[in-house]
C-alpha cells in the first residue's frame, strides 16, 4: 500500500464532474497529522488538460485541525492530482500526492462491483464444494458471484443455501454452463430463474422446437451450419425468458487442436449478436484470450455495441493454470446496486469491463475507454480499502460452512462494511 494511503485518508475520493466539491485530506496518525493553522502548498494537475494554462496550478492552503480541507471545482470526467508539500528551512518537504476522480452523471449514480460469473465446483470438473467456492470468491474481493457447473444449475443454488442462516454482504447467484445437445458452443446462463440444462431432457421437444427454427432463421451462410446455430440461439432465448443472461464463452479456447466455436459460425453469432454478453476474457491461456482480446477490438471498430464480462473459468479456488486463474480474472460493473436485474442491465447497457490482474504482472482492463480509465484509477485508489474488507468477511464464511457457528456472530458485525465505505468514498 501506498504510504499516502496507509498515513492519510481522503474524502470524498469520487466527486461530480463540473461541480465544485470540497474534499478533505487528514493525517491518521501522530507523525504525519497536518497541524492547525499552518499553511501547506498545493500544486493541482487534471490528468486532462488542453493548454499549458491549464496544466497546473499552485495555491496554499491552511489547516483547519488536524485536516486540510480544499474547495475545488472539478472540471469534466477525469483523474485530478493534488501534490502536497510544506515550507521547511531547508526547502520544501513532500507531505504527499493524492488523487480524485470526477464522473459524469450516469457513471457517478454507479457504484463499482467485483464479480466473477463463470466457475465450477466439484459437482462437474471442480475441486471444491459450492460453499467453498462461495467464500473464496469473497476472499478475493468479489461483490457478487455464480456458480456455473457443467450441465448443472443445483450447484449454483447450494452455494446461496450454505448461508442462508447468515446475513452476508456478498450476492450469490443461481448459474450453469449449458451445453447445447450436439453443439459445439459454450454458453453461460448467468442469473437465470430455471435450468436451461433441464429442458434437454425432452429431447423430442427439443428437436422440434430447433427444426422450426432452422426453417425460421434460414437461409444462413454456406459454411454456418444451421442445427449448430439454431441451438445457440435456441438457448439464448431460453436464458432470456429465465431473466437471465446469456453469455457467450470462450470461443478461441483451443481444445482437440482447434478452437472451440468455428470462425464462420462465430463471425455469423456476432453478425447477429444474439447472446447477452461476450466472454471476452476467459481461463484459457493467455494466447487464447489475446485473440478473444483482439477478434473483440476488430467487432468494436466494425461498430458493433458489445457487452462484455472477464471470468475465470476456475476448477479450482487455488489453481494459477490452464484450468483457470482464480481471482485474477473477474468483471468489473458500473451498478446502481448489487440486485441481479440491476447488474445484467448495467452489463448490457456496456457499464462493464473485465479485468485481468495477473500476480507479478501490470493489470491489463478491457472495455469501453472511459470505463477503462476510472477501472484503473480504483485499481490503485479504492480497491486497496475495499478487498481487505471482504477478504475478513470470505474467512468468517469459510468458518462458518465448515461448522463454526460463532462465525455468524463476526459475520454479522462485517455486514454493510462495505456499503459505509462507499458512502464515505462518494460526494453526497
């Protein structure tokens, strides 16, 4: 952590674009507390600037208390610096550097949330139990999470009843990986209130209901093959009347030597988009995700409107390899809250980006450019506040799944540890 952070606290840390707002910088411990009445110079920097004029500006300001309290009127959506020195005999001494960001009205109603939406237990090809799996993703600093075993939505739905008898803070959502009878597509029922899964076992209906649709949707490209598109349409409508969210997965996994979707059915899928969200960051090798990374930047300058999710595609909550990198890959969204419909919809209106924080390597964001730069700025300003919190409350859930009924008592007092973190980081 960064000293600043470890000796100061700033408030707020997001403000509203185009408006002034006063912030407050204050010492938190005997050694480095501002004292009152002394005055300390501020040099300001917008990360955004559009003549020398208004590259930097220098004032002073006195301490009120132990705090320095700045007015500032915070122009447009951007990172702002604030350098903070003091008069000394010798000079000047550095007390610190600290950074706000300022949003526009649509992004500053939001509220960042950590999630991963793509994951398995030992019920399919998984190592852990659902419960497990659960408060490990807490551990790691997710807010919310489902689990999406292999032609199995009961899993995702033991990992919700393991806490059942406690009030968390994490939201843990019903899912499955669905697999098409005879189709090569992945997909992801993210969310969904009924098993997709489920409705293959009447198979005669099924077939049916994919022959009619065959006709509807043709005629199709030579080298698309009808029944293959036909099933991933078919199931992306069944997620939708679930209220799910349909997401396409990892179509540049390579497995038996090839990828798992062909190009001339994928490039027709993204023709006609008709999935939720794409999986454009998955737990398949990182060769692999460069080309999800890129065939996505090559769509989007095609000027094609994408929703995206970053998943790990876990098998197991300590494995780094090709079975997953838990923790390391996850989605970020913009969401006016944590309820479930609140989070497909903000997915779907491109208020999300998936992140890759890979361990020893610089963090790599994906998405649309605005929401990029603000992920970037939480990577090293509020996340540093926020995993710690939910890294205490996924220990007191490991705790209690493994029998500890006192960890009810601990995770009652981690409740809305976060939402108070929120309230404090974001101008009223």
């Amino acid at each position: 952590m960064k000293l600043e952070r470890e000796y100061f606290e700033i408030f707020p840390l997001i403000v509203p674009a185009d408006t002034e707002t006063t912030i407050t910088i204050r010492g938190l411990f005997d050694h480095c507390r501002f004292r009152d009445g002394a005055e300390y110079e501020v040099t300001y920097y917008p990360k955004e600037y559009w003549d020398d004029h208004s590259r930097r500006k220098t004032f002073t300001v006195r301490a009120q208390g132990d705090a320095l309290v700045i007015p500032h009127h915070f122009q447009e959506e951007q990172e702002h610096v604030f350098h903070i020195t003091e008069d000394v005999d010798n000079g000047q001494k550095p007390i610190g550097t600290f950074y706000v960001y300022s949003l526009y009205s649509d992004l500053f109603s939001r509220r960042p949330y950590k999630g991963d939406v793509h994951m398995h237990s030992y019920y399919s090809d998984g190592r852990e139990s659902p419960a497990y799996v659960a408060a490990s993703c807490r551990k790691v600093g997710f807010d919310f999470m489902a689990l999406t075993d292999h032609h199995r939505y009961a899993p995702s739905l033991e990992a919700k009843a393991a806490y059942q008898e406690v009030d968390i803070d994490l939201r843990i959502f019903p899912g499955e990986e669905v697999h098409p009878p005879e189709c090569h597509t992945h997909i992801v029922n993210f969310g969904g209130s009924f098993s997709v899964n489920e409705l293959f076992k009447n198979d005669e209906q099924y077939r049916r209901e994919i022959n009619g649709l065959i006709d509807e949707l043709s005629p199709l490209p030579p080298r698309v093959d009808p029944y293959q598109y036909a099933a991933v349409f078919w199931t992306f409508e069944k997620i939708r009347e679930a209220k799910g969210l349909g997401i396409l997965c990892h179509p540049h996994w390579v497995a038996d030597r090839r990828y798992n979707i062909p190009q001339p059915l994928l490039d027709y899928i993204f023709e006609q988009q008709p999935f939720d969200a794409f999986e454009v960051l998955g737990g398949v090798p990182v060769e692999d995700n460069n080309v999800q990374v890129t065939y996505y930047n090559d769509q989007r300058a095609r000027g094609k409107q994408i929703p995206i999710v970053g998943v790990s595609d876990s098998h197991g909550c300590h494995q780094r390899d090709q079975f997953g990198h838990f923790g390391d890959v996850y989605t970020l969204v913009y969401s006016p809250s944590l309820e479930l419909q609140d989070i497909i919809s903000s997915i779907t209106a491109l208020y999300s980006v998936a992140m890759e924080i890979m361990p020893g390597e610089e963090p790599r964001v994906y998405g649309p450019f605005r929401l990029v730069k603000f992920a970037r700025f939480l990577l090293r300003e509020y996340m540093p506040y926020h995993d710690p919190l939910c890294y205490a409350e996924g220990n007191h859930m490991l705790a209690f799944s493994a029998g500890d009924r006192e960890a009810a008592h601990r995770l009652a007092a981690c409740k809305g540890q976060v939402d108070k973190l929120n309230k404090k980081l974001w101008a009223k």
